[in-house]
C-alpha cells in the first residue's frame, strides 16, 4: 500500500511541476492576438507589450530597406491600419495583398508593431479563386 | 474521365459501408460468408482508391486544365516529375492520397493474416472499413479532386515554389504512411474490446504494426525538417510551428506506448492506460491532418483554408466517444494482473517515461491550441510560440534523456541497492566529466549543461549494455569486436535495435542543442570584391549573375569561402523568380562539414548593385540528420525482429 501513496504522491508532484512549467511560460511567453480594430481602437498601453497580430499586408504600404535589412509596412483588416516594424529579409511570399502573421512588441505611443517574426500564409488559394465556377 | 474519377469514389463509399455491415453481420452470427465477402470489399476499396490516383496522375501529367484540381496545382512549364507530386499539393489530392495509403494498409494487413481464420482479424478490418467510409465519403461529397471548371483556363496557377523542392516529393507521403498506420493499431485496440479479447498475442502484433509507421512518422518529421531547412531560409529547422506540432504529437505519444507495451507484456499491467495510448495516438493523427488542412491555426505551411475542418473535428468527436465508451464498457477485460512492486524498477521507469511523454504531449497541444482554448476560457485570446514551448518542453524532454539512461539498466520488479551501484557509477562518472570538459568550451546556461551530462550519461549505459551483452556471450563465439557486436544485436534484434535508437536519440539531442545554443549570424550588402565574416569564415563576393532555368529566373551571388586563411569553396546562394507566380523563393547555399554548417542566404541585389548576404554558423546541424537516421536503423532492427510470444500464448494457438 505504501507504493501506491508513494506513486500517487509522486505523480502529484510531476503534475504540479509540469502546471507550474505550463503557467509560468504562459505568462512570460503569451501574447495578445487580437484583430487590427481592436489594437487600433485600444486607447490606453496594454499591460503586456506582447502581441500576435494576422491581417493583410496594405497596398502601397510597403518600404523595404534590404542592406539594413529592415521592412515597413501597414498591416490591414478592412478597417484600420497598424504600423509594422521588421528588422529582417523580407520573406520570399511577402506582398501587399498578402495575409500575414507578426510578432512581437507592440508600442503604444508610436502605435507601431515592433515585429521579432514574420510569416506570410501561402498565397495560392485566394489566387484560384480567378478560376470561376464548376460545370454543373 | 472525371466521371470515371467520381464513380470510383462514389463506389468506394458504397464498398466501405458494405463492407462494415457485412462484417459486423458476419461477427454478430458467426457466419463466414459475410466476413469473406467483407474482407473482399476492404480489397476492393484499395483498387478503386488506386484507380481514382490513377485517374487524377494521368490528368495532373497531361496538364489537363478543365480539371480545377490541376489547374490550381500545376501549369504548362512544371517539370513533369513535380506534376507528378502535385498530387499532395492540394487537399482534395491529399486525402486521396490518404485514402489510398489506408486501403493499402487494410488490404496489406487482410494479407498479412489472410491464413487465420480468426473473426479478431476481421474485426480489426471493420474498423479500417469505417474510417474508409469517411474518406470516400469525404472524397465523394465534400471536396471531390474531380470537380470540372466550366470555363478551363489557357493555363493552370501553377505549383506552389515552396513545394517544388525533392524533399517535398516525398515527405508528404512518407508522413502519411506514418499518420495513418495508427489505423491498424486503433483497429486491434476496438476489436480487442469489441471481442472481449484477452491475451497478449495481439499487443505483440501491435507492437510491430506500431513500430513500424511509428518509424515512417519520424522520417517524416525528419524530412518536414530538413525541408524548412533547406526551402524555408531563416537558418533554422524546426519552429514550432502549429503543423510541425501536429506531426510531433502522435510520434510523441506512439513512442510512450512502445515503452509501456513492453510492462503489458512482461508484467500484464497497464492495459488500459496502452489501449488509451493507442487511440490517443490515432486520434492525433487525424488531429494533425485536420490541423494541417483545416486552417484553423495560422502556419507556414498552412495552404489552404477549408470547409472540411468541422468533418474532422465532428469524426474525431465520433470516434474519441466510441472508444471511451467501449473502454469503460469493458473494464473487467483490462483488470491488471500484477501489482508494481517498487518505485526504482524497469515498470517504474517506464511509467514515469510514459508520464513525461504523454506531459510533452499534453503542453504542446495546449501551446498549439491556445489562442483557441484561451478565448474559449477567458473570453481573450493569448498565443504562445516558440519560446512558450522552448520553456515547457525542453526539460521535459531533457528529463526523459535522462530516462534514456537510468531506464534500461534497471531490472524488473525491483532494483537492489548492488545493482544500482554497479549500472551507475561509471555512467555518472562520465556524465559528470563530460560537464567538467564542456564547461571551459562555453557551454553555460543549466539546460545545455543538463543536456551534455545526460548524453554522455546516457552513451555510457548504452555502452555498458553492449560490453555486457558480449561479455555474456564470451565463449559462446569467439571473433573479432565488430562482429561480436553484429552476433549480439541479431540475437536480441529488438532489445539491442531499441538501444541503437536510443543512441540517435542522444546525437540528435547533441545536434539540437549545438545548433540552438551556439548559432551565430552576420548580414551585410556586398559589392564585388567586398567581404562578410562570421566566426573562422571569410565570405567575398565575386559577383552576381542572372540565367533562366526551367520555370523560373535564377539571380545568383558566386562566394568565395575561407576558413581561416585556407580557401574551402565557391558558393552560390540564390533567388528564384518564378516566371509564372512572379513569386520569388530563396535557395540557400550550404557548406556542411560535420562540426558545423554554414548556412548563406542572398536576400536580394540592391539598386547600388550590391548583394544583400545573410550568413549563419549552424554548429552541429549534421547531428541532427546523422541521429535521425540512426534511429531509423535501430528500427529497422527492431522491427526486424521474430514475434516473442509468452509461453502460453505459444501453447494456444
């Protein structure tokens, strides 16, 4: 019997070990993600500067310095724009038009995006959609 | 054709629903003509799902542009090899593609027990028949490859340039032999409760259909790997990224079950935590297929955005509910038949193994998963990425590299005092000096350390386990070392084939950590003549040039490299344009050598005419790879092995 109370004991220990692993990374690791609007209509800093942002790339919004190498751009949903900010090469399916993901430290008074991760999504689905409807 | 296309589907639906009520009826009357006829419509499945691949090649190579699942995926100047693997490209050819890799392992395992005559065997292929049925289901009713456009275009959109690499033309079907294989596991796993089976002939086959897409899952992983490596450009291999997760969790909780089936079958405990185990693993499966194709989490290697993710969740749910319902319906069945005598044992090992394997697998679904569940709870959605899973995950998994160790060592039932001191002072020993010597190299930070003590803690048992084989052995066969150690593995392929996994495991371990810890990086824009260093390399721009190959415009940087003052090579980092998308892709130049890659990327030409060069050091990147195929060897072996059947089971036929 005393083994299986040192097991249970055991395996409490483990569980609380990995919740606390789990609780402590959320906090420190987590990011807001939230849409451009709702960043855009935010009217005071958030407590945390951590923010995951999707939306599309603005259409003329787009400078790119390559010998910094540092990319600019207006990140849309529709709506409202948010400025990004990306210290790095642009990716190879990066455009204006494209749906993308960032990451990184958003900055209140600037209302700007200081961006540590781009990823662009795969563009050739809305693509296809230029290829009209089925034969009935 | 099309039609032709549809109609095999359609009738691939109608051959599943048949044959599952056929089976069902055979194993409800115990009749054998319903099962014969059942087990012949699984064939028939596979010769249909065979010919609607058949239909749609023939297409895809003929460029035929009015089907839409060939206009989206290819275009006139795509090589014809890559028209052959857009196949995969999509999803309405993926799932095909999946239905087909089923039907072949319903038809391969139908084969495989073609002379039992025991309704068990078909049991596990009704099962296979239901899965069946919701592909060509799926196939024909949802999102069919054979749709037909009313106006074709002149020419298709052409093939994602992501996807037109070598690696990409087989790492989508070697992961779904992996993915789903777990179907003939689940599938012994419900015919077991279905049947009320006892006896552990069938968790020894299991075993083995395990370990064997177990493997082809993790060439899959390894491949998905070295892709993102090599196409995706940011010097890196593995992001944790929503769909390499997706592929890491069912490998994550297969390779708990192949620790704990070995206690059901030594000890006859744990039956219900491995049956769990399985449908857990298969369940993550189809997770990971739904994850990769639904577009639920955004990912690089998310293509699409569908209508099928609700199918899934909804077969998920459906089957998740079946098998708990079935588990707890036979509780009796799974009763264990022993007691775990101590803590500090083989069981005790393994049971702490599978607690940090299914906690890895647990964190990581909750990191991947978050934004979804935080919403759900909070009302706020909060993303994790890759430093979340860098702080959960990598003591886990550091903890269970030092499992790798202690485990295998320790004896069954109970490990006595004598036999601690004799399996792990010399492994101490060595871990600890091993610190000791990667201290004044800059190794620092508790985890690297953690992680270099435990792969020379870990080699050393490893080690220690061989010498001692051999030693046993000695006077038995004399003969050279090297084919001692051959003599040895063959005498126990399963023992000693797990041993050498665990070895890759260590390597990789090795080559994950020397590339995270000790990466470094340098980028500048380069004129003819100009020079970029980073750590011991000299890297000079000797110019750019411009040429057209097949379907796309190559923009080339030629780069002298030198390793201190010693010239090493030319190499050609470049951008691809492709002429059809006007899409650009990089194509990184590598310079492997053993110690350490050197990773260089031409991030474009500037209007002044210089080069934008972007160069990592990637130490230990080949311990990756080299640990990856290790493992796969010692699976081989393993999976080569004899049943081993326990006494009575022999008896009983």
């Amino acid at each position: 019997m005393g083994n299986s109370i040192r097991l249970a004991l055991l395996t409490l220990i483990f569980v609380a070990a990995v919740g606390y692993l789990i609780m402590t990374g959320v906090r420190q690791t987590g990011m807001h993600y939230m849409t451009v609007t709702e960043l855009a209509h935010l009217d005071r800093a958030p407590k945390s500067e951590a923010f995951r942002l999707d939306g599309t790339v603005a259409a003329g919004s787009v400078v790119y310095d390559q010998k910094a190498p540092k990319l600019q751009f207006q990140m849309t949903d529709g709506k409202e724009h948010i400025a990004v900010v990306y210290d790095g090469l642009m990716p190879d399916a990066f455009a204006a038009g494209r749906e993308v993901v960032v990451e990184g430290a958003y900055r209140h008074q600037e209302r700007a995006l200081h961006a540590s991760k781009l990823v662009t999504k795969c563009p050739s689905k809305y693509e296809a959609k230029g290829l009209g409807k089925d034969k009935s | 054709m099309s039609e032709l296309g549809r109609l095999a589907l359609l009738l691939g639906f109608a051959c599943s629903v048949f044959a599952v009520g056929s089976i069902a009826w055979g194993l409800r009357t115990g009749l054998s003509g319903p099962l014969r006829s059942g087990r012949r419509a699984v064939w028939a499945v596979c010769g249909l799902a065979l010919l609607a691949v058949i239909l749609l090649e023939r297409a895809l190579l003929a460029r035929d542009m009015s089907y839409r699942y060939v206009a989206e995926h290819t275009s006139k100047d795509l090589p014809l090899h890559y028209a052959f693997t857009s196949l995969w490209a999509g999803q309405e050819g993926s799932l095909l593609l999946w239905l087909l890799i089923l039907s072949a392992y319903g038809s391969a395992f139908l084969f495989a027990y073609r002379k039992r005559l025991d309704p068990f065997y078909d049991a596990v292929a009704m099962v296979v028949a239901s899965v069946m049925i919701f592909f060509t289901g799926l196939l024909s009713f949802v999102c069919s490859p054979f749709r037909i456009l009313a106006t074709p275009p002149a020419d298709g959109m052409g093939l994602n340039p992501l996807l037109q690499d070598p690696g990409m033309m087989i790492h989508p079907p070697i992961l779904y032999t992996g993915y789903v294989g777990f179907i003939i596991p689940f599938g012994f796993a419900i015919a077991v409760l279905l049947l009320n089976r006892s006896g552990t002939r069938w968790i020894e086959e299991v075993r083995r259909w395990t370990l064997f897409c177990w493997g082809f899952l993790g060439v899959g992983i390894l491949l998905g790997a070295r892709w993102a490596y090599i196409e995706l450009g940011w010097g890196g291999y593995w992001g944790w990224d929503p769909v390499e997760n997706a592929s890491l969790m069912p490998w994550l909780v297969g390779t708990g079950f192949l620790h704990s089936v070995m206690i059901e079958q030594r000890r006859g405990m744990l039956k219900t935590w491995n049956i769990v185990l399985i449908v857990l693993t298969f369940e993550l499966s189809i997770f990971g297929t739904f994850l990769t194709r639904s577009g639920v989490l955004t990912s690089v290697h998310s293509f699409a955005e569908s209508n099928i993710g609700p199918w899934f969740l909804g077969f998920i749910l459906l089957s998740a509910t079946i098998a708990t319902a079935l588990i707890l319906y036979r509780k009796a069945l799974l009763e264990s038949e022993n007691r775990m005598d101590a803590i500090v044992s083989r069981e005790g090992s393994f049971l702490f193994n599978n607690v940090l394997f299914v906690a890895l697998t647990f964190a990581t679904f909750l990191g991947t998963t978050f934004p979804v569940l935080s919403e759900a709870v909070t009302g706020t959605k909060i993303s994790v990425s890759a430093p979340f899973f860098n702080r959960v995950n990598v003591p886990i998994a550091l903890a269970l590299l030092l499992l790798t160790g202690a485990g295998p060592v320790l004896s069954w039932k109970r490990a006595t005092a004598s036999v601690l001191q004799r399996n792990f002072i010399l492994p101490l020993f060595m871990g600890t000096l091993a610190t000791l010597i990667a201290l004044p190299f800059g190794a620092t930070g508790v985890y690297p350390l953690v992680c270099i003590f435990a792969a020379a803690f870990v080699t050393t048992t490893i080690v220690m386990e061989f010498a001692r084989g051999i030693q046993a052995r000695k006077g038995l066969e004399a003969g050279a070392l090297p084919a001692q150690v051959t003599q040895l593995v063959r005498k126990n392929k399963r023992r000693y084939g797990g041993y050498i996994v665990h070895a890759g495991m260590v390597i990789l371990f090795v080559g994950v950590l020397g590339s995270s810890v000790f990466q470094k990086e340098a980028h500048a824009p380069l004129k003819t003549g100009d020079v970029l260093r980073v750590g011991p390399y000299t890297l000079t721009m000797r110019g750019v040039t411009e040429r057209q190959k097949e379907n796309a415009v190559y923009t080339t940087a030629i780069l002298d490299v030198k390793h201190g003052n010693r010239f090493i090579a030319t190499e050609h980092p470049s951008k691809a344009l492709y002429t059809k998308s006007q899409q650009p892709m990089t194509e990184v130049a590598l310079h492997t050598t053993p110690a350490e890659d050197l990773y260089m990327i031409l991030g474009g030409v500037n209007e002044d005419g210089s080069a934008s060069i972007q160069a990592y050091i990637n130490p230990l990147v080949s311990f990756v790879w080299v640990g990856g195929l290790v493992m796969v060897f010692g699976t081989l072996i393993a999976v080569s092995d004899k049943m081993r059947l326990r006494r009575e089971e022999k008896e009983a036929p």
